[in-house]
C-alpha cells in the first residue's frame, strides 16, 4: 500500500505556481520524505496555467519545470490535479471560461478544444518524468459542474472519457482519474457511479467524516467516522464490474475543531482510521488531506482550512505526522493483512437528499453487531457465480 499527502506549499499557498520558492518546495518535500511518504497530491490552479484557450502562463510552466525536477531529486511520485477550478473554498476559473462565452465547461465542445490543448500542455513537461503516476481532472469538480447549465450527469461522464482519453494519449499507463469529492457516492448526482468505476485507471474516494455527515452520528472516533472510507471502498466494489480495481482514499483528514467529546484527539484518529483502511482490500493508496498548515496571513478561509496539515508553516511535525510516521513503518516491517469479506448486505439506495446517510447507517449497524461485511447491488442476491467470485456465501438482512 502507498502512503501520501495532498500538497499545499507551506509558502505562498497554491499562488506558489506563480509565486515561486524554489528553497521552500524543496524544504517541504524533503519534510514529507521525512514522514515515510512516498507520493504527493499536487494541485495546479487553472487559471494561473492557461491564461488564453490557445496559450499557457510561460512562469507557471517553468515553475512546474522546476517543482518536477525537486520531485525528482527528493525522491518523490506526484499525481498532479488539473481542472482544479474550486479549492478550499474558492473558485479559480478561467476568465475565458466564466465569461466569455457563458460557463460550458462539461457541455461545450469549444470549451473541451482548449481543455485537451491544456493536457496536453501539461504533458509535455511532467509525463516523461519517472516520479510522475498520473493526472487528475481536477479538484472535487462535483463543486463547479453545477455551474454549466447545459450538464447533465450523462454529458459529465462523456466529458470525463474525453479528459481521461486525453491524458491516457500523453501519458500511457499512468494512474489517470478524476478526484471528485463524496457527492456521486451519496447523492448519486453530477458523475455516475457506474462510470467512476470504469472510466480511468482508478477509482478516488475523499472521505471526510465531516462533509459525509460521519461525524454527526458519534463524533470522529464513532463508527461511522473510523470506518467512512471502509464503508465507501466497499461501495465501489458493489458498483465496479472489475473486482481487482484499486481504490484510492485520496482525501482523509480532520480538523481540531471536530474535536467534541472528551478523550477525542487526531492521533486516536489517524491509528484507528489506519488500522480500517488497511483491512480493507484492493486499496492502491492512503493520501492526507494536507501536509502543510495555511499561514495566518493568508486571510478570508473557512478556520478549519488553517491547521488541517500534518507540518507546520515551520515544516515541524505535528502530532499527527509522527503518528502516521510511527504507523507506516510499522506497516512496512509487518503488513496488515486485509480482512475477508464472506458477509455481505444489499444496498438499497436513499428515497430522498435528505436520507443520504440511511445506506451507510444500515452498514455501520451491522458493524456494531460484530460484522465487517461487503456491499452488494440488489440484481446480485440471486447471482451465485457473481457472489462465489467474490467469496460470500452469506446475506445479511
């Protein structure tokens, strides 16, 4: 299993694509090797990149010259987020995109033009590097696809193929895949779940007990929290006609302020939510959600964006660093063993948005009678062939 960070520069933010210190990256990635990480999620702000549909920012490409040739020498895989047109709460939308023509990023074909003329773009500097493993369309695009009016989930899955098709073209091979945030999986809204388990290399989940609703039914070492990532791992494989398709749990992390009750702390959080996600089968990865806390001089954030990295703005570890430190060479020296899973229950969708959380409620009440079960489709129940290759012989009700 790998183990990761999604990166946020402890300088400049993510204007430190066009903002650039070359000694700071540097610092901050030899910091990550520190922990025993051996990927980084970087994310590329599309506007400060493609400042014309036709031309690219000649500063931003050299920068990124520069970020791979420090991933290079440090010893570090990056995955770099492309379309990442909304991060932490803002948008960064091209203005040729929200204006110009009236915003049809998903439905327009001009607007797809200029995208593919983008990856392309990007690949001519990253894709030959050895520490690059893919592209990712971009940052939780579940945040801006409501922003075409012309979109529809159908005409997303096909912008997706396109996109992925695209990077697939430049880079052969490469963990391609598009990071959308819990929404399709809860909501079944804005990409298919039945084309995110299909379309590219590999299928990311985020799996913040916040913004899932986990938290609200215990706190962050509940049930529901600690085993979140478990319970959506499992839904990919309900859905995934290819039983062997990585997983990867691409954004996990917490905040201070989700601290509640007593006796509640990150640490017991990082060991806990560990110990499930590496129990759970057919996971390719684990990746923080970040490695870098935002600087207080960097103003107008929601407060739970400021210490949700694992370093400080000093690159000291925090807490939770040396805890997931401690646990991934652990996990070297003695691997855990994933669980199998003979169980199984049928997952019946939510009748409404605001019984979202009912499918994963039935899975976290079987967790606490003692299970540790699969997840599978309703037309499944009877198909003996489909349940033998997955190994269960037993429906639980």
């Amino acid at each position: 299993m790998r183990f990761g960070v999604n990166y946020i520069p402890s300088k400049n933010w993510l204007h430190n694509w066009i903002d650039f210190d070359e000694s700071s990256v540097r610092e901050d990635l030899e910091t990550i090797r520190s922990i025993g990480l051996d990927h980084i999620r970087a994310h590329l702000i599309w506007p400060y990149f493609q400042v014309n549909p036709t031309a690219m920012s000649a500063t931003a490409m050299k920068n990124l010259e520069r970020f791979t040739k420090i991933c290079e020498e440090v010893g570090l895989d990056f995955c770099l987020s492309l379309f990442t047109g909304w991060m932490s709460g803002f948008y960064f939308i091209p203005s040729f995109v929200s204006m110009h023509w009236g915003f049809s990023m998903f439905s327009g074909e001009k607007d797809r033009e200029y995208q593919r003329f983008y990856i392309r773009e990007i690949a001519s500097v990253v894709a030959n590097s050895p520490r690059f493993i893919g592209f990712d369309l971009g940052n939780e695009l579940s945040c801006i696809t409501g922003l075409d009016k012309n979109t529809t989930v159908e005409i997303n899955d096909d912008w997706q193929r396109d996109m992925l098709a695209v990077c697939e073209e430049c880079a052969p091979g490469k963990l391609h895949n598009n990071g959308v945030d819990h929404q399709p999986w809860f909501a079944e809204r804005d990409f298919s779940r039945e084309s995110l388990v299909s379309d590219g290399a590999i299928t990311p989940l985020h799996t913040w007990v916040k913004f899932t609703g986990a938290m609200e039914h215990g706190g962050i070492l509940s049930t529901s929290s600690i085993h979140i990532a478990e319970y959506m791992a499992e839904l990919v494989k309900a859905y995934c006609p290819d039983q062997s398709r990585k997983i990867w749990i691409q954004e996990f992390g917490c905040s201070k302020l989700w601290l509640e009750k007593k006796g509640e702390s990150i640490e017991q959080f990082v060991r806990d939510t560990f110990q499930v996600i590496c129990e759970t089968d057919n996971i390719w990865g684990l990746t923080w959600w970040c490695s870098h806390d935002l600087s207080p001089t960097l103003t107008g954030y929601d407060p739970l964006e400021y210490d949700l990295g694992l370093i400080d703005i000093n690159n000291n570890l925090k807490p939770a660093a040396k805890v997931l430190s401690e646990l991934i060479s652990e996990y070297k020296k003695d691997p855990i063993v994933p669980i199998k899973r003979n169980e199984a229950i049928v997952y019946h969708p939510a009748d409404s948005d605001e019984n979202r959380w009912q499918p994963a409620k039935e899975y976290m009440d079987m967790i606490d009678k003692g299970h540790r079960p699969a997840i599978i489709l309703e037309k499944h129940v009877n198909d003996k062939a489909y349940l033998a290759a997955r190994g269960i012989d037993t429906i639980l009700k």
